[in-house]
C-alpha cells in the first residue's frame, strides 16, 4: 500500500517559520495522480482540513485561517508535497498530517507534531 511519511515538525517561536514534508512510497500508480490534504489536530480539538492540492497541481484551496501565511506545493520528481508555513502562530500548535487519495483509496502518514511556543 502507499506509505506517507511526513517530517519537518518541531518547537518555533511565534512568527516563525516551518516546513513540512510528505513523502509518498509504494504506490502503484504515478504520484501526480494522487490528490494530497494537510490536516492538522490540535488538542480538544476535531480534526481540521489545513490545505489540499489536486491531482494535476491546478487546484489549491486553504482553510480561512492559513489563508496567506502557509502554502501547498508538490514535487511529483521526488514524490512530495510540502507544506511551508510561516508567521506561525500559537494556535497553529498541532500534529499534522497528510493524507493521499486516488478513486476510493485512501492513505495517512503518522503525523508530525508543530509546536508554537516562546
């Protein structure tokens, strides 16, 4: 099955900066057919939509609260999606996690812990 492993996370100052990676392995078809999410989950708190990139790349959408401050990107040559966030904020203190999906399937990474602190 597809194996997801992200990295990146760890502990920044408020208005740092991060970047997350998602890398994707064992897949059966090429990786740019497969849309990825960011979801993030924060302590107490429901699982949460941060940013998703299409099949093709065309298509990119935001959750309101990131909106301007983090950015989806992928690299279908080495099988990644990043997510590049900046002015972070205390709020943003959560695991993150990706997550691809291809027709029904669907596969998660194990999360990375971001946390944003002084």
């Amino acid at each position: 099955q597809v194996q997801l492993v992200e990295s990146g996370g760890g502990l920044v100052q408020p208005g740092g900066s991060l970047r997350l990676s998602c890398v994707a392995s064992r897949f059966t078809f090429t990786f740019s057919s497969y849309a990825v999410r960011w979801y993030r989950q924060a302590p107490g708190k429901e699982r949460e939509l941060v940013a998703g990139i299409s099949n093709v790349g065309r298509i990119i959408t935001y959750v309101d609260s990131v909106k301007g401050r983090f950015t989806i990107s992928r690299d279908n040559a080495k099988n990644t999606v990043y997510l590049q966030m900046n002015s972070l904020k205390p709020e943003d203190t959560a695991v993150y996690y990706c997550n691809a999906v291809l027709y029904a399937s669907a596969y998660w990474g194990q999360g990375t812990q971001v946390t944003v602190s002084s």
